[in-house]
C-alpha cells in the first residue's frame, strides 16, 4: 500500500469491533515504529503504557473525552470500545518540553495500525491527572497523548469544507462519520499574498 493510501485510511475512528483481541506483541511492534521515528535533539524522551486487558482497558476508557464536535455522543458502547491503549508519556527527567516528538511518535502508531489491518484515535482531551492516578503512573511521566486502538467498525469519509467554512465532523442518520478538509489550493499560501 502506497502512502498516501495509508494516510487516507488513517481516520479518527471512534467505533471498533471490541471482542477483536489486539496481542502485546503487536503493540510493541506498533510502539517500535514510534521509537525508530524522529526525535528532536535525538532526546527520546517518550515511553509507553500499553493496555490490551479487558481490565485496563476499562480503566483507561472513561478518562478521554471522545468526540468534541458530537454533542450528544458521550462515546462507543460497550461492544464498540477499542481493544487496546497505548499511553504515551514524556519523561521529565530527560526533559520538560516534549514538542512535536508524541506527535510524530503517534502518527508512526497510527499508519502502523493502518497497515495492519486496524485503526486507532489519537485523544489530546485527557483527564490527565485522574488517568495517571488510575494507572499508577510515577509523578515523573507527564501523559501527553492516549491512543486508542482495534478493528474500525465505522466508516469514515472525507468531504469538502463548504463555502461555510464549517470544518465540523459529524454523523449522518446510518452512522457514517463526515470529515471535512481543506483543499489543497486553501491551505496553499501563495508567496506575495
């Protein structure tokens, strides 16, 4: 699969085939991708939780907020949920400003995910303080991201930004999710104007 294929399968999906087990071992492979990836100064400064448990995964769940932009969807149902967590946490003791690493790192995850058959989401909104309660996570780890990871049972599709310029997500009556973007030519800036 070329990569821009991979880059348009890769959506925000928020719907999963729960009893579809993802093992530790892919969730390492996935986590691999992200250590192999780019790191500013060569710092390295991220490490991981990974959650594959029905357990943990329970524990995990409640504390992300799901979707922003769909007001009456608190988030999947139980049977819908993702099988698995991957928590991404910076280490403070290699250094306190994280930039972009986390989000190259979870880009990595996600076009890995894609390439094995799943999908994932990748949540900033995070009740970080709860969660590192939850999962024991010592005061040196700062949370920066959780991604949530199975096999998408929605589909998600691509559409134009219309003359509006609402760049809303939203969910049509059979449960399709519409993503608007851009076009190229919009995020485009010509130089001189």
């Amino acid at each position: 699969m070329e990569l821009k294929d991979l880059i348009l399968k890769n959506r925000s999906y928020r719907r999963f085939r729960q009893e579809a087990r993802i093992d530790l071992e892919t969730l390492r492979e996935l986590i691999d991708l992200a250590r192999l990836s780019a790191s500013a100064a060569n710092r390295q400064p991220l490490k991981y939780v990974l959650s594959c448990e029905q357990e943990t995964n329970a524990t995990v769940f409640p504390h992300l907020r799901w979707a922003g932009y769909l007001t009456d969807w608190s988030g999947p149902v139980e049977g819908e949920r993702p099988s698995a967590y991957i928590v991404v946490l910076g280490d403070t003791e290699i250094t306190k400003s994280f930039g972009c690493d986390h989000g190259i790192a979870a880009q990595s995850i996600l076009l890995g995910a894609i390439e094995k058959g799943l999908g994932g989401c990748m949540f900033g909104s995070i009740a970080r303080e709860e969660l590192t309660e939850a999962l024991a996570i010592p005061p040196r780890y700062e949370v920066l991201l959780v991604i949530a990871l199975g096999e998408p049972i929605e589909t998600v599709q691509i559409e134009p930004v219309d003359r509006d310029g609402d760049i809303k997500y939203w969910r049509d009556d059979d449960g399709v999710h519409h993503v608007p973007k851009r076009s190229l030519d919009a995020i485009e800036l010509k130089r001189g104007g």
